[in-house]
C-alpha cells in the first residue's frame, strides 16, 4: 500500500472515528428490538413499516456512521488531506445524523416526524458532502484512491437527493418521477453506489496491505468502478425515462459478482497463509455479494408470490452479511491500526516510551476477535433459518444485539487501554 504524503499533525483525534463508531452499537440495538418485536412482519415486503425504518437506522445509523468515521482517518492516510471540520460543526452534523435517522424511522411508523428528518439530514448530510467533495477536488493525491471515493461521495449526494425527494411526497404528496422508481434509485445508489463504490476504494489498498497479497491488477481497479457507475447512470436514465431497472440491476449485480471472486483470488493468493479472523471476515462477506447478486440476475424466475420474501432475503444478505461484515472485520484492523498510529508520534520523540507501544492483539485479543466472528456467523444462519420458517425472525435480532454490544466492548476496551498507555508513555 502507497500512503500519499502522511502527516501526523494532519490526522484528526482519535476520538473523532471513536464516537462515530460507538455510535453505531447504540443504532444496533435499536434495529435489534425492532426485529424482536416485528418478528416476521418483514418477510410481508421491504415496503413494510417495519422493514423501511430498520433499513434506514442499518443504512444511515450503523453502515453510514462508521464509513463516514472512517473518512476522516481515511483521507490523510490514502490521499494526503485531512476532512476539517471543527468540533462544534463536528458534534452538530452527527447530532443531526442520529436524531433525523431515528425520527426518519419514527416516521415510518405514524409519528410526525418526517418534517424533522427532512431537516436534519439535509443539513447534516448535506455538510458532510460538500466538506468531503471539497478536499477531495482542491486539496486530496493519490489518483487510483482518490476518484473512487470522490465517485462514492457524488453517488451519496444523489442517496440524499432521492431521500429528500421521496420525503417530501410524503410530506406534500408532489413527485418529480413515479416514487417507486425513485425508492429503486434510492436504495440502488446507496448500496452499489455510495458503499459499494467506497468499499472497493478501500480494499484496493487495504486487503494487500493488512493481508500481504498481491496488488488489485491496475485495469481492475479502472474497470470495476468505471462499470460499476455505468450501471448506476443507466440505472438514473431508467428512472427519469420510466422503463424497467432490470437490465441495469443485473449489470450492477454481474459488477458486484466479478468484484468478489477477484478479491477472493487475491486473499487465496496471500503470502502469510496463517489464521486470520478477518480474511475469514472479508471471505465470507464477499460469497454474501455474491450470492445476493445471484438472486438479483434471478429475480425474473423467482414466482411472484417469493419475490417480495426474497427481496427481504437479499437485503438481509448483502447488507447484514457482505457490507457489516466488511465493517466488522475491518474495525478488528482499523481500530488497532489508528491507537498505534496515535501513539507513534510519542514514541518517536521518546525512545524510552517505545517499549509501551501496544501490539494488536493486546488492544483487541485473538478470542475477542473469535467471538465476534462467530456472531456475526449466528447471525447469518438466523438469516436463513428465518427464512425457512419465519416465526424464528427474532433471533435475528437477539444474535444482532449480542453482535454488536460485544463490538462495543471491543471499541472500548482497546480505546481505554489507549488512553492509559498514552498517560504512561508521555509520563516516562
């Protein structure tokens, strides 16, 4: 991996990705008591009350607060810039995260609360792209890392435009175009544009660097993106002329498909071949897309009755198990990563400090990491259980719960032993 011009008085306190990243177990929990207490209601369609406020609290509340925490220990590293933005601004866009994404979900339900949501995360969204955009065209480098997350970042400027669009039907019953293809662009850009897109920016650098295998060809990491946005234009085309997104969906799906066999080839072909929890992460995200994708290229041969069950089925697939398991996987990596990238600097100005300097293992052990993985397995096999026999829906959300506070405790335990080591080593 190429870092592009590291700065260490250009990346952000350590607490600005914590607290996003704490966020999102609070977020968990809630999604968890929503699907205890639906229970099989959401296997009735993704149009189910129920369905659309656990996909916005998943979307915005735990996939979007931990990418957007990333980007900011992201762009100094990757691309040489830092996001700036001070902490009063800082406190103010993810406080109109948390609370426009769970009025948004209150919403949904009959409160009256869509108007609140409409605000807050136009603002608060809204601030975060520009900020992002911003750095991204004046100031970032590194040219195969930088365009990916700027395609990503225009793709989740069109999220939030759809977003305000379907909200303000609600609100006062104008749409532009006919609001289900506007829902269908909505989720298509959010998860294959905005995630999906920043996803693959990042495991182009990551995946060698964390698991020492060979690079991503370089005409793979041009042709993947560039497909994956000519699907997501068609995808726009499809909406504004009113015709059928399936051919569109199918090469968006055929992009995800190729995606990850070649990022299983690349983690097959990894020169340290020792146990590693989060290439098992990585291994069995990457068969969730493609299984996924499989069910979206077979929707048409799906009868009628299942399609709106399987729908359900593969958003619980690609966004339970290929995007959080990423997320997982990689907060095993980035969290030790960014303490001992904190705790460099002190024990470069001090050699008598250097021997307090944490390993990996010793900020999050080997059988927390075990733990947390066979959850997050629990959690797959609740998936399709629930599938087969949907009063079981619940332990989908039980197995989710116990997920994600033990991902907690994780972030937690390993942010104390950062602090006291850095107390220790800037005593000595």
């Amino acid at each position: 991996m190429r870092l592009t011009g590291l700065n260490f008085d250009e990346i952000p306190r350590l607490d600005v990705p914590l607290r996003f990243y704490l966020t999102a177990p609070f977020f968990a929990v809630v999604v968890s008591l929503l699907l205890i207490w639906q229970g099989d209601y959401i296997w009735l369609g993704r149009w189910m009350p129920a369905s659309l406020a656990i996909t916005h609290l998943v979307a915005i509340g735990m996939m979007a607060m931990i990418m957007i925490g990333s980007l900011f220990q992201i762009m100094p590293v990757l691309c040489g810039a830092p996001i700036k933005i001070p902490p009063l601004p800082l406190i103010l866009m993810q406080a109109g995260l948390i609370f426009g994404t769970l009025a948004l979900s209150a919403g949904f339900f009959g409160w009256p609360t869509f108007g609140g949501s409409f605000l807050l995360l136009a603002l608060s969204l809204g601030y975060f792209i520009v900020s992002l955009l911003r750095v991204l065209i004046f100031k970032a480098a590194g040219q195969q890392t930088r365009m990916p997350i700027m395609l990503a970042a225009i793709a989740l400027g069109f999220v939030l435009l759809a977003g305000l669009l379907l909200l303000a039907g609600y609100l006062w019953g104008y749409y532009p175009v006919p609001g289900k293809n506007l829902t269908h662009l909505h989720a298509g850009t959010g998860i294959f544009g905005w995630v999906l897109l920043l996803i693959m920016a990042v495991s182009f650098q990551v995946i060698p660097m964390f698991h020492v295998t060979p690079e991503f060809p370089r005409y793979w990491r041009i042709a993947l993106p560039v497909m994956l946005v000519i699907g997501l234009v068609s995808i726009v085309v499809a909406t504004l002329v009113q015709v059928s997104f399936y051919f569109s969906s199918a090469l968006i799906a055929g992009v995800g498909i190729l995606y990850s066999i070649i990022g299983l080839s690349r983690l097959r072909a990894r020169k340290r071949k020792l146990p590693d929890v989060v290439v098992s992460y990585w291994q069995w995200a990457y068969s969730c897309l493609i299984l996924g994708c499989l069910l979206m290229i077979a929707m048409p041969i799906i009868p009628l009755p299942l399609q709106g069950k399987a729908e359900v089925f593969i958003a619980l697939t690609i966004g339970m198990g290929f995007v959080l398991g990423v997320i997982q996987g990689m907060l095993l990596k980035i969290v030790p990563f960014l303490i001992s990238l904190h705790l460099q600097p002190i024990a470069m100005a001090n050699p008598n400090a250097m021997m307090l300097l944490p390993d990996h293992y010793s900020l999050i052990s080997r059988k927390q990491m075990k733990i947390q993985f066979w959850l997050y397995l629990l959690g797959m096999v609740s998936i399709v259980v629930s599938l087969c026999y949907p009063p079981a829906t619940a332990s989908i959300g039980l197995v989710m719960l116990l997920n994600w506070l033990w991902i907690g405790y994780n972030i937690l335990t390993a942010s104390s032993m950062f602090y006291n080591v850095r107390k220790q080593m800037l005593a000595s």
